[in-house]
C-alpha cells in the first residue's frame, strides 16, 4: 500500500462509463464488495489490460508548480 494512503481513503475513477471508488483500508483496498491487495490488480480487473494502480487512479500525477 502506497504510504501517503490512510484507512479510510477513497480513490475515484471513471472508466467508459462507470465511475469507481476503491476504499483505502488497512493491508489494502476495498473495491466492488471486496477487499484487495493491490491497486495494480484493481486497475487490471477494471480495465482488462496491465496498469500500474497508482498510475490509473492518479496517484503518480506531478503536482503543478
């Protein structure tokens, strides 16, 4: 789990269509009823192809200066 990520966070993402929300708990995420391990794998499962999880719920986006 990413550390700047605390229980009881909430990722959103819109993918065709549907918008995704993955609760930050401790040891992982909850997501579609259950709990995960990895956002990398909730990204595949969502999408179908290989993503890094931080990178397909913007977590690794560059802050503006």
């Amino acid at each position: 789990m990413s550390p700047n990520l605390k229980p009881g966070g909430r990722l959103l993402r819109e993918w065709n269509g549907v918008t995704h929300v993955v609760e930050v708990v401790e040891n992982g995420y909850l997501w579609n009823g259950q709990r995960w391990r990895s956002l990398s794998v909730i990204a595949r499962e969502i999408t179908g192809a290989h993503w890094s999880g931080p990178r397909f719920f913007g977590l690794n986006a560059k802050a503006a200066s």
